[in-house]
C-alpha cells in the first residue's frame, strides 16, 4: 500500500459526512497510531506498522526509558557472562530507519472517548488507533513487609532488567561464601515462566566459580517447576549438586526485607543472605487503570486476530499484559510475534481490507544454564477460529543443553533485537 | 466490539459498506472467509523474522540466515526435510511439526519473491 493511496482514501470523504463524530473518520492527513511501551512489542508494532503502510502511518512510539533492557539474556548479567550495556538496545533505528516518531514521556491517562491519551508532561496524542504494550506491573500490596522503607533497595525482583539487575548482581559479589541466595517464583502467569528457573542456574554458576559452599534455594509457589522442568532439574542434579535445592508449593506470605525472612503460606519461614523476591504480576498499571485488565483485574483479554481490547474499540493490547491463550507463555519472543498480527491488522483495517483470519506464529525461548550451555522450547501457535482462541502445537525441547544452543541463544537474541528494533 | 469499525476510511469500494454499518451500529462486518494471500503469507513469514534475519551481516552463523531471496524449492524441499525428520536440527525439526505443508511453501514462495 502506497502514502498515496492513504492520503487518497483520507482526502476522499465526500460520502462521510453524516458519520458520527466518534468514528474519527472525517478527518484529512495520515492515519495516526500511538503505541504505548517501548518493550519487544511496542517497539516491533511501531516499526512493522511503518514497514507494512509504505510508511503511511504515522505512527508515535511512548516510552520514558532512553533504551530497551532487555530482559532475556539479563540472567547472564547475574551469572557475569554479560554486562549490562551488552542487552542495552537504542530505539535510534526505529526513528532514523523506520520514522517513527518518539516521545520519552509517560502516558498518565487514556480518553478513549476522545481517541487521545493524556502524556506525563500535560500534552495530548491523538489516535485512530492506541497500541498499549504496558509489560507487567509487580504486585506488592500482599507483602506488608515490602511496604516498609528501604524494603526495595534490601529485597529485590530484577524482574524488570535494569538497575534492579545490577543491584541483584551487586549483592551476590558482597555475600560471603557459604551463604544463601533464595529465589521465589509466584504462580503462573507470570512473565518469563523459565526465567527463575535460568536465574537459579546462573547464581550457581557464579556460587560454583567463586563462592563453591554457597547455596542457591528455589522456592516455587507453584507444585512442580513451570518450564523445562525435567531439564532444569536434571542441569541442578548434574551440574550444582549441593548448590541448587528446588522447593515447591512455597507460595510467599510476607517478607521481613531488613533481616532477609521469608514466610510461606504453608511451609516455616526461612531467612536468606539475598533475597530474590519475583512477585506475583498483573498487566502494566496504565492497562489496569483505564479498566482494561478485565480477567481476574490482572490480564487484558484481546481479540486474537487483532489484538484489539474485548472492552474498547480501537485500542489494541500486546504482550506480557494480555489474558494468554492456552500455551502462550509471557516472553519477548511472543510479543514480537503477537505485534506483528497486531500491526498487519491495524494496518489492513485503516485501509479497509480484511484482517488475516489466520494468524500463525511461533515462540522460541533459550535458557542459559551455565555462562556457554543453553536449552530451548518451542511451540507453534495457530487461530482456532471456532473457539476464537490461540492453540498451541506440542512443545519441542532440547534433549540437553549443549554449547551449541548456547551459540544459537546468542545468535537469537542479537536477530530479535534487529527485527524489534533495527 | 466493532471489528471494522475503524477510523479510517476505507477504500471506495468498501467505503459505503463501512458507513451503512456504522450508521445502523451494526456491531461487526464480520470475519473475512480468506484474507489476501500475500499479505496473508507476509503475516506468517514475519513470524520467522524474529530468528531469521540479516542482523549479523556477512558474519551470520551457520542457522538464523535471513531468508529473502532464498531459492523457492530448496527452502519449501529444507522445510519439508526438518518435518519428515530427515534433516537434522536444534529447532526447526520441531517448528515445522506445528505447519500444514501448505502453508511451509506459502511462506517459502514469499521468502523467494523478497529482495535479499
């Protein structure tokens, strides 16, 4: 589809005119798309909308952050592989390549009846169509203990890459040997579901080099590990024997963050040298507050051929925040995925055309278990267009991790980060 | 929720249909039987963006090489070797179990019709 052919559609409204207001249709110049996060699916929706309308949307990418972290690969910064600046991604190809148009900003509000959202700095950003790619909001208000002052600079989630990671990575280095590091898993969904489990096994990796009588406690509100579990348990037994100790149904009551306790709903509490405390999540607080986390308050539900919200017309959900179909794990790669469908939907519909009613895509997702050796899972995902839902096809595993995929992780990572963003 | 009830206007083709709709506040077009194969196809090439791209230039590894340009035939015969299990491979024995042959060589012939 050409520029012209949208500035041709967008000046021929003779036949509009009786349109309701609301319909936004009466209005001359480019279609406008605000996309809301700069994440792996804001930043793929913003640049695969200006590939695929010939650049004829105009398309506005929000995001506060200077750059993306990134968040897979950000274990291999507590394991010491990779640095920081290694997952850093700049959004500049994004503006220079692509012409999307980025606002370092918040949006505090959305005024969907008025097809703008509300920035941080007061302004206003017209849309004919809103991308929201909002990532997860931690819930902290259930841990009492987590309210207290200085409870976040003592326990930490680094579930966010970022300084969270450095700080993680900075408390491992002062913990003496023969100490404890405790991880904790919420329930699923959560975001990433086997990062806790590679987190664990990059600790260890870092315990077994230079801190070899410390330990790496897992403990799993969930009743068995929620990925690659039979992998992971065989990488703990194999690889850190006296290292990684795996407990399950260890579901988080509340914290004491100064001396590092932990109370579990079930189980006696325990006290740890660094505490990792991964927090159960919801959809990212902006989805949340405009009433769009319409599964259990937390997820928003989403039409899967579009990605468009179940409650509001034109605003389109992407991502970690979406109420997923069975299968569909919370992971980068399938952001990536889900903002391709979600663009080539938008771009179909402000041109009038029909939406692909067939949407088929895939996820891929790498765990590193030491700083070379890495493991993958699989899964293709196809429309079912009678029960409007994603299905998923069985998971493929690796057999073992090998230094093979560990070359392949790398090599996935640096190709997803230049389809997302370059 | 209005699927097509965008604010955008259509194509003069469609443009009545769409404003007859929103004007009887009919809540859906409806889903298209098929969608256009070429963009239908560029949607499922896509999905293999992700991996397979030039991001590493000439320095790509052995696996993840970008794939526009490729050679029809040799792609969809490669695709239908990692499926049979005659080719052997980290993922893509296992991805291609999840694809309909069909739709392995719709997105090889897209791959083939793309600038490299």
């Amino acid at each position: 589809m050409s520029r012209r052919h949208f500035l041709h559609t967008a000046l021929g409204l003779g036949g509009l005119a009786t349109l309701p207001a609301w319909s936004g249709i009466a209005r001359p110049g480019p279609a406008r798309v605000v996309v809301v996060g700069g994440g792996y699916g804001g930043a793929t929706a913003a640049k695969y909308l200006r590939l695929w309308s010939d650049h004829g949307i105009e398309v506005t990418l929000v995001e506060p952050s200077a750059a993306l972290v990134s968040c897979p690969l950000s274990n291999l910064v507590l394991g010491g592989s990779q640095t920081l600046a290694d997952i850093t991604l700049g959004y500049d190809a994004l503006v220079a390549r692509h012409g999307v148009r980025l606002i370092r900003d918040r949006v505090s509000a959305l005024e969907p009846e008025r097809r703008r959202v509300r920035l941080g700095s007061g302004d206003t950003l017209a849309y004919d169509r809103l991308v929201l790619a909002p990532g997860v909001d931690l819930i902290w208000d259930e841990l009492p203990g987590m309210a207290r002052p200085g409870a976040h600079d003592a326990v930490l989630h680094a579930w966010k890459a970022g300084p969270q990671t450095a700080a993680l990575r900075a408390q491992l280095q002062a913990m003496p040997d023969g100490g404890i590091c405790a991880i904790t898993v919420p329930r699923l969904p959560y975001r990433c579901p086997p990062g806790p489990y590679e987190r664990a096994c990059q600790v260890a990796h870092y315990f077994a080099r230079h801190k070899p009588r410390s330990k790496v406690l897992v403990l799993d509100a969930n009743a068995d590990v929620t990925s690659k579990g039979a992998l992971f348990k065989q990488v703990w037994a194999e690889r850190y024997p006296g290292i990684v100790e795996y407990r399950p149904r260890h579901a988080v009551l509340d914290v004491d963050a100064a001396t590092r306790r932990v109370q579990f709903e079930f189980e006696p509490e325990l006290q740890a040298d660094v505490l990792n405390l991964i927090p159960p999540m919801r959809a990212g607080q902006l989805a949340v507050q405009a009433g769009l986390a319409t599964h259990q308050g937390r997820w928003c539900e989403v039409d899967f051929l579009s990605f468009e919200s179940s409650v509001a017309s034109g605003i389109h959900i992407l991502g970690d925040a979406i109420q997923s179909a069975p299968g569909m794990p919370k992971s980068g790669h399938m952001a990536n995925q889900q903002a391709k469908v979600c663009a080539a939907a938008i771009v179909a519909a402000l041109a009038g055309q029909d939406i692909n009613p067939q949407p088929l895509y895939n996820n891929a997702c790498y765990s590193f278990v030491s700083d070379r050796d890495a493991m993958h899972v699989v899964s293709v995902h196809r429309y079912d267009a009678a029960r409007k839902t994603m299905t998923a096809s069985p998971l493929g595993l690796s057999s073992a991790p090998s230094e093979l995929e560990g070359r392949h992780a790398l090599t996935w990572a640096r190709h997803i980060w230049s389809d997302t963003l370059g | 929720m209005t699927r097509l009830a965008h604010s955008w206007p259509a194509p003069a083709g469609r443009r009545l249909q769409v404003a007859l709709t929103l004007m009887l506040g009919s809540a859906s077009l409806g889903i298209p039987a098929h969608a256009d194969p070429n963009t239908q196809a560029r949607a499922w090439a896509a999905a293999c963006t992700g991996c397979h791209n030039g991001a590493d230039g000439a320095e790509t590894p052995a696996g993840m090489k970008p794939l526009a340009g490729a050679n029809r035939d040799a792609m969809l015969d490669k695709l239908l070797r990692f499926k049979a299990g005659q080719l052997p491979a980290t993922v893509m024995q296992q991805l291609t179990q999840g694809y309909e042959d069909a739709e392995l060589r719709a997105i090889a012939d897209y791959f083939s019709r793309q600038q490299p």
